[in-house]
C-alpha cells in the first residue's frame, strides 16, 4: 500500500505544469529521434545535457526519460514506412513492418506499434514500480561466464529466426561477430583489423550497419527495379487503422513480448535490441501460419516492437535501485542525475523519493501521451507512400548520411555506411538476410568479452563455464538445442533421400 501512495504523490508532482511540459517536450523529442535515422537517443540527451542546468532535476531528468523511451516508441516509423531503422532496436520491424507497407497495410502496422508500445511500456513500468529491488538483485548475479552463455545460445536460438538457409543465416552471423571485432580490444587495449585507419579504432557502429544493410540496400534496389510498381493505393480512413482480425492476433504477441522486454531489459548489453530478436524467433516458433513471417505478419510487428518498449522500462531498475547502467542510453542518464549532484542508487528512494516517483509517474503520462499523439498521425505517416519514387528516395537517402555523419561527425562513417549498403544490396541479390548479420554484430562484442573474462576467472578452464550453476545451466541446455537441431536435420535428409528414391522408383 505503501508503494501505491507514493506512486500517486509521484503523479501528483509529476502533473505540475514544469513536470507536465518537460514530460511532453520529451516524448515529442524522442518520437522525433526515433523517426530520423542516425541521431539515436544518446546524443540527443548529450546534446541537451546542458540544457537542462536552466531546469530543476526532476523537470529534466523526465525530459530526458521522455526522449530515452519516446525514441523507442518512434523508431518503428521509418521502418515500417521506408525499411530504414530509425532505432537499432526498430531493425527487426522491417522485415514484417515494411512487407506490410507495401500490401497497403502501413497503418495497421504503425497503429499495432503504438498500442504494443503503450501496453508493453506500462507492463514495464508495473514492474518497475514494483519488483525493482528483487529484479535487480537477480541481475547483478550474473558475471562475465554467464553473459558469455547467454550470447551463445542466444546466437544458437536466433539464428533461424529468418526462415530461410540455416547455413546462410550461420554465415551472416559469423561475419557480424567478425565486424565486432574490429576496433580496440576491452582487454587488452590492443588495435584489432584497424589496418591503420584511425577510424575504425572505435569500431564500427552498429546503427551504420543497420542504417546501410536494410536502408540503402533498400534504395538501391530501388533504384534498380524503378519500373516496379509503386503499391500506394488510395487509403480509406478505415484501411488505416488494424482490422478484428489484426487486433486479434496482436494480443497474445504484445504480451509475451512485454514479458520477453521486461526479462531482458534486466541483462547488461542492448537490451532493447536484442528483446526484438528474441521476440520474433518466439512469435515465429508459436505461430500457426510461420511462412507469413517476412511477408508481412502482423505478430512480427506486434512482438518485438512490444518488446523494445518493455525492455526500455526495465534497463531502468539497475539504474535507479542499484546506479549502474546497463547500456549506453541509461549511462547517458546517469550522466543527467550526476550534474545535478544526485547519485542513484539504493538510497535514492529515500533521500530523493519525490524525484524517483515522480520519474516513474511520468513514464506512465508519457506513454499515454504518446499513444495520443502518434495514432492520429497515422493517417499522415501513410500519405508518405503517396509521394514518388525518385523523390522520396533521395530524400531518405540524404536523411540517412546526415544522421550517419552525425553519430561521431565523421565523413569515414558516411563511407561506411554506402560500404555497408553495397553490401546489403547484393546480399539481396544472392537471398541472403541482413538480420543475422545484425544480430551477430550486436551479440558478436557480449559473447567475445564473456568468455575471455570468464576463462581469467577460471585459471583458463574452459569447464569452468560449465560448473558455474548459472552458466552452466544455459550452456548445458544449449548443447541439448544443438544435438537437437542436428537430430532434426539428419533426419530431414533422411525424409529427403527417401523421397526422392520413391520418386525415382514411380518414374
């Protein structure tokens, strides 16, 4: 009872009017920053880090919360629309999101991101409000062997979420791992594959990948077939919203990927981004009707962009209960509780409990705001399609480098990302999915710096990380996952031979 009285004084400060506008400012920001590829919610906060000194600490710690989940909540826009992840955590809403554009069905996706991200982010901030403390705890637990566990039968399970080539979706993955490697290595502090290219000493950012595989490869293509039919059918208001039978089968998916965000969004890593991924393997694995994935099923919409919301909540338990950021926009956070001379943690409830429920109060506002505001947009979003081919591609296009150039102002990171739509474009070509590429690079840095920290751990035994009850457990159910899915595959051979023999036979 305790926590629901606090929770309704933080509304009540939260509705002030300074509280209430730096709530909407935020959110309205993020929406923006999601759209626009490229600018990401990091450095916008960065960039309004000195802003807020003229505001007090809760005003600007809500704006800044605002544009943290708010960008989460737009970044499926462009992916939907124009197959340009405005988010890294919106690159998995393109391979359903934009086939749904193009059957003239861009409304329903964009209204289905809006409702996951408003269910899913209050999931999320009901256990926020609620089970911080024991969440929290849990997640500090796990050490170096058991993130290295976790990315390794993540790798495994996530893998064949494309539907097509397991040996093809293996490839890309192994050259996303590759791809994270390149840079200045954690440990040792030692220059890999740089080739002497100053630039490449901080890596390779995985919003440019994302940005040139699914965005300028898609330009290209384009630009390629441009006497292919533009699908942009006249729009009637009703057509822009889900139909019954949409709504019906968004439910479930919304749901779990609400639980799947929440759960993640505990783990160390790009927690938003990888939810994503997690949730369109289950909604794949769960659904009566796989083969639409990719084609445009609404639950491969529905799930992960619920996902990313959710996990959006949850990166913020370890931040407020325990002050330690567990991905690079949460630590951009606690650089705006620093300048304000507050330290979060687990004293924060206590010594500032009108700016940590306040905080969470306006998450709850914010969500709605945002739902508010974006679902009556959606017809305008729509009308996109209506504008030409060789005019709205070049404008994406330039969009695209500006928000490429303006993630380290660096023209290099133009170069990249036209290196990295090339690419994408005859991956196409040759029916190979960029999204393993993807995946591999996010979880190829998680997985490399587990296992050496954890063989430093374990004197270099590699059993180590088998006796470890935690990782052990994971890596144990992974081998059981690998002998199974080997088990199937010899026997689909199997099936295969014997057909084909019966055939011959018949002939």
């Amino acid at each position: 009872m305790d926590i629901l009285t606090m929770l309704l004084n933080g509304f009540y400060i939260s509705i002030s009017p300074a509280n209430l506008l730096a709530c909407i400012a935020g959110v309205l920001i993020g929406t923006l920053v999601g759209v626009l590829p490229g600018i990401g919610p990091v450095g916008t906060i960065a960039l309004l880090l000195p802003f807020s000194f003229s505001l007090d600490a809760t005003a600007s710690l809500i704006m800044f919360a605002g544009i943290y989940y708010g960008s989460m909540f737009g970044g499926s826009t462009t992916s939907i629309l124009l197959n340009v992840p405005g988010e890294a955590s919106s690159v998995v809403t393109c391979l359903d999101g934009y086939a749904m554009a193009k059957k003239g069905r861009a409304g329903a996706a964009l209204a289905i991101a809006a409702i996951g991200s408003l269910v899913a982010g209050t999931m999320g901030l009901i256990g926020l409000t609620f089970f911080a403390p024991l969440m929290s705890r849990l997640a500090v637990t796990f050490g170096p062997p058991e993130y290295f566990a976790i990315a390794l039968v993540g790798l495994l399970l996530l893998m064949k979420f494309t539907g097509k080539s397991m040996l093809k979706s293996g490839l890309m993955v192994v050259v996303g791992i590759m791809l994270g490697t390149i840079g200045l290595d954690s440990l040792t502090g030692v220059n890999r594959f740089t080739f002497d290219v100053d630039e490449l000493q901080r890596g390779i950012e995985f919003s440019i990948v994302a940005m040139g595989v699914f965005g300028v490869s898609e330009i290209l293509d384009t630009l390629v077939h441009t006497n292919r039919e533009q699908n942009v059918q006249s729009f009637k208001f009703r057509d822009l919203y889900p139909s019954r039978e949409e709504l019906r089968r968004s439910v479930q998916p919304i749901f779990r990927g609400g639980i799947i965000g929440f759960l993640v969004g505990l783990l160390p890593g790009p927690a938003a981004t990888i939810s994503t991924f997690v949730s369109y393997a289950v909604e794949k694995r769960k659904s009566k009707r796989p083969e639409e994935f990719g084609q445009g099923a609404i639950e491969g919409v529905a799930g992960p962009e619920s996902a990313n919301n959710a996990a959006a909540s949850a990166t913020m338990i370890p931040l407020l209960s325990l002050g330690l950021p567990f991905s690079a926009s949460s630590a951009i956070l606690l650089s705006g509780f620093l300048i304000h001379g507050i330290v979060p943690g687990p004293t924060l409830v206590t010594q500032n409990p009108d700016l940590f429920w306040g905080l969470i109060a306006s998450m709850y506002l914010g969500n709605v705001i945002l739902l508010i505001v974006n679902l009556p947009l959606v017809g305008l979003f729509t009308w996109i399609l209506k504008i030409p081919i060789n005019i709205l591609m070049p404008v994406v296009l330039m969009i695209t480098m500006t928000g490429a150039y303006s993630i380290n102002n660096s023209i290099f990171d133009v170069a990249l990302l036209i290196f990295f739509g090339v690419l994408g474009f005859f991956m196409k070509q040759a029916d190979y999915e960029p999204a393993p590429l993807a995946l591999g690079l996010i979880l190829g840095p998680v997985l490399e710096n587990g296992l050496a920290q954890g063989l430093i751990i374990g004197d270099g035994s590699v059993w180590f990380l088998f006796t470890r009850p935690i990782s052990g457990t994971i890596l144990w159910l992974g081998v059981a996952l690998l002998v199974f899915q080997t088990v199937c595959w010899f026997n689909k051979q199997g099936k295969r031979k014997t057909t084909q023999s019966g055939e011959r036979e018949v002939c």
